[in-house]
C-alpha cells in the first residue's frame, strides 16, 4: 500500500494536533461504541517487541471505581504540589479529566512467561511496546474529535488494587476520553508557559555527542 501527499499531509496534521486534554474540556456525551473500536483498534496494531502484544486495556464507566481514582489523584497531586510550591501556575493547573470523562482507559503491560525476541538485553522494550499502543490510541481519538488525556500522578499500587489487577501486570497509563468543546490550537502547558518548546536542532544529534 503506498500513501499519497494528500494522505500523508493529514497524517502530519494529526500528529501536530494532538493534545493531552483536561477535565474541563470533556462534554457530557457517551462515545459512541464504534469509535471507542476504532481506538482500541488502533492500539493492538501498535508495533511490540516479538510481536508480543503486551498489552491489556481496562474499559471503566463505572462512577464509583472513577471516584476512587479521583481521589487517588487528589492525594497524589497534594504531594506534587508541595514539590512544585515554587511554581505558581502549577496549583492552577487542570492536570486530570477522571472524573468528568464518559470513559476511562486504564493501559497495562502483561508480563512475559517466557523469553520474548528483542527484550533478551533490553527487558523494557516490552512496556515501550505498551507506550506504543497509547499513542496509536491518541492519534486515532484526535482524528474522531475525541479528546484523550493521560494521567500520571496516581499510585501504581492503589490503582492495581482498585482495578484487581493481576500480579503479573505493570500500569503504563491512565487514559481519561471523551468528545470535547474544543481542541486548543497549542499544547496547555506551552501556552502558560511551562516550559518553552525546543527546536528541532536542540532534539537531533548526528552521529554521537561531541
């Protein structure tokens, strides 16, 4: 199959338009099943180490296991600001959507039971392979106007037990979906000023470092 400029063009414009998305942008409308498909279509087609396909998603629309998320969040992100007590954007910052999102997506890497091609010397191929899936999954929900945030300040340990996860499982995300407002023409924490974007030659590096 080859893909034309048309087709390509587009595929910049996802990639480029993509955004972690907070609570206050999510409306109060249930994805529809078909797309929630699409999306998890995508993260199984995601490239894994030794086709391995580590991945397990956990779809949650139940109120009650959200709730406790939340509240797993808010503990964690106390301590967060603590640790960012010098920045003052950082306790104004809208950093999860748990609870006002139709779905929750929680991400995990199923452990291996036997050795498993490319993670002979690098074992964690297998959880990148996971991260893998997540963007696939992001790029498709942007392409159906559904909006994805990932949420990273949660306990691992809290989260397995809320969920009954099995003990040979490892969290990789915490996804919140759902059709937005808006999407912003720039990432959130660009536009505060956070940090500043870094140009092209400040990422790329030819050959090694001097």
């Amino acid at each position: 199959m080859k893909f034309n400029e048309e087709q390509i063009q587009t595929l910049q414009d996802i990639i480029v338009a993509r955004r972690d998305v907070r609570g206050f942008s999510f409306l109060d409308k249930k994805i529809l099943q078909d797309d929630l498909d699409k999306i998890l279509q995508a993260g199984v087609h995601a490239p894994s180490v030794g086709y391995s396909q580590p991945w397990k998603f956990v779809i949650i629309d139940d109120d009650k296991i959200k709730q406790e998320m939340r509240d797993n969040f808010d503990v964690e992100n106390a301590k967060a600001k603590e640790i960012f007590k010098n920045h003052p954007i950082y306790k104004n910052l809208k950093l999860e959507g748990i609870t006002e999102a139709p779905i929750n997506i929680a991400v995990f890497y199923e452990l291996p039971n036997e050795p498993t091609i490319g993670m002979t010397s690098i074992e964690k191929m297998g959880e990148y392979s996971v991260v893998c899936a997540v963007q696939n999954m992001w790029l498709m929900a942007r392409a159906l106007d559904i909006g994805l945030g990932w949420i990273s300040i949660l306990d691992e340990k809290k989260v397995l037990k809320t969920l009954n996860v099995p003990d040979n499982h490892q969290l990789i995300a915490y996804l919140a979906l759902g059709y937005v407002d808006k999407f912003y023409d720039e990432p959130e924490l660009k536009t505060v000023k956070w940090k500043d974007e870094k140009t092209m030659q400040e990422c790329v590096i030819k050959n090694r470092w001097a």
